[in-house]
C-alpha cells in the first residue's frame, strides 16, 4: 500500500514539475506582425496551462517584447536552444504575461 501511494505521488510531481519547470525548445522562426505582437515559433509544441501551440505571442503593449525577440533571434543564430516557461494564453498560443505575480521566464541555454 506504502509502495503504491509513493508511486502515485511521484507520477503526480513529475507531472506537475514538468509544468512549473521550463523546458527546452529550438526556434524555427520569429518577428513581429501587424498587431505590433512579438511571435516565436518553436519546433516542438510548448504547452500552456489552458493553450498548446508551437507559436508564442506577446501582447502587444508587453514590456518585454524586445528583449525577448532579442533572444528568439540569437538563440536562432547561434543554433542554441531556449529555456522557456510561459504565462498565460493568447487564443490558443502560450504567451509571456512579464507581471510579477508568478514566474514566467525565457533564456538562452
């Protein structure tokens, strides 16, 4: 019985630690669209609490949005992968909500 609820706790922590960590991702591509939204996309999908996409937008009022394509875009030219736990959704894509409620955050690795 000792055995069982340890296992099931620990499929329930590796499960949640995968969320709360960031993972790693490689850019395929980013800019900026008409709507003034910072995008990445990725080559694997990143999965959001309430939205799974490959592509990440920021708002476009996001104080961040330079840094961040700044690293998009090296990250990109140096074939390095990105570290990347998103905050919030826009539609169906993950975003980057830069408030300092809970921690968001994106690195080159």
């Amino acid at each position: 019985m000792k055995k069982s609820l340890l296992t099931i706790c620990l499929a329930f922590v590796s499960c949640h630690a995968s969320y709360a960590a960031g993972l790693e991702y490689s850019v395929e591509f980013a800019g900026v669209n008409s709507n003034k939204q910072v995008f990445v996309q990725f080559e694997e999908a990143v999965i959001a609490e309430n939205c799974t996409s490959k592509q990440v937008l920021l708002p476009s009022n996001s104080e961040v949005s330079d840094k961040f394509l700044s690293i998009a875009l090296m990250a990109k030219a140096t074939k390095s992968k990105v570290v990347f736990k998103p905050k919030g959704c826009i539609g169906n894509n993950p975003s980057f909500d830069a408030d300092a409620s809970d921690w968001a955050y994106f690195y080159i690795k």
